[in-house]
C-alpha cells in the first residue's frame, strides 16, 4: 500500500483510484485502502483507522503524503466486482468526470525497503492469488504455442497438397502427350 500511495501522489495527473477485483483474504487490501483515505492514520501508532486487515500499517509515509493521498484521489469502490465490462464502465464514467490534474505539485515520497534478502535465506511463498494467476498466464502461452504449432502444421499440409496437385497435373499431361505422339 505504501509504494502505491507514493507512486499515485507523485503524478498530480492520477485522480481516480479503482478498487477492483477479488478482496485479499486476511490483509483485506482493498478495504484498507478505503478506510486509510476515509479515515487516515493513527499518529502514534501508524495503524490505519478503522481497517480491519491482518497488518494495516503505514509506517514509511508521512501524514503529509496521507493527506495528499486523500485530497487528490477519488476512491472508487468495486471491491469483489470481476466483470470486466463493468470495471470498464466505471473506467469510462472516470474519464469523463476528469478534474483535470492535481493543483498543487507533484509529492515525491521515497518508500523505504524491507531489507535485502541475504543469500541462503528462504523463498517466501507467493500468495495464492499471484500463483493462480501465473498458472492462467503459462496455461495461455502453452495454448498460443499450440496454435502456432497447428497453424503451421495445417500451412504445410496446404502446401503439400498444391504442390502434391502439381506433380498430378504436370505427370498427367506428360504421360497424355506421350500417349499421342
């Protein structure tokens, strides 16, 4: 959440925020987001008012950069909406509505890292939502292969056939002429 806030309020041009999709179970992403631009941050404690995921901590953000975050962007709420025609609609509607660029200037925030991985150390697992989506993603490459491979299966019989044809005609017409002479 820290690298998106830093990310969006350093370009004044992004006014719309989408939440979309299905909902993160346990960190409950997108309900966090929600509630730090509707409620903001607890001073001394950094945790987002009023969200109710697993870590909802802003640490690495200044109140200035939350309040930006606020005042800048227009929170839209499709949260565990997936019809992609209406995230589409809603995209459009954004368009239209468009405020024209944040007045003031770009914020430009810079999101501190968790520390290197040290070689040796353990892989974290990845969350089932990005496994699931790699999957799709090699799934369609195996397929586009495969209809690559049948296309040019398919081209060379074609090629076969003419030229198969060909040998037909040009052996048909020779075996004719030397039956006439």
């Amino acid at each position: 959440i820290e690298k998106m806030i830093a990310n969006l309020i350093s370009n004044p041009n992004i006014r719309f925020l989408i939440l979309c999709g299905s909902e993160v179970q346990g960190h409950i992403t997108g309900q966090s987001i929600e509630a730090l631009h509707q409620n903001g941050v607890d001073p001394d404690k950094r945790n987002i008012i009023g969200a109710t995921g697993a870590i909802p901590y802003i640490e690495n953000i200044p109140d200035e950069g939350i309040e930006r975050f606020q005042k800048q962007l227009e929170i839209v709420n499709l949260i565990d909406v997936e019809d992609a025609d209406a995230i589409k609609a809603k995209v459009k509607e954004c368009i239209e509505k468009d405020p024209g660029a944040f007045e003031e200037e770009a914020m430009v925030i810079k999101v501190e890292e968790g520390g290197e991985e040290e070689e040796g150390e353990e892989v974290k697992p990845v969350a089932p939502e990005t496994a699931l989506i790699e999957a799709r993603m090699r799934n369609i490459q195996t397929q586009v292969k495969m209809i690559g491979s049948t296309n040019r299966m398919f081209a060379g019989m074609y090629s076969g056939k003419v030229q198969g044809i060909m040998i037909g005609l040009a052996f048909t017409l020779t075996l004719g002429i030397l039956l006439l002479v």
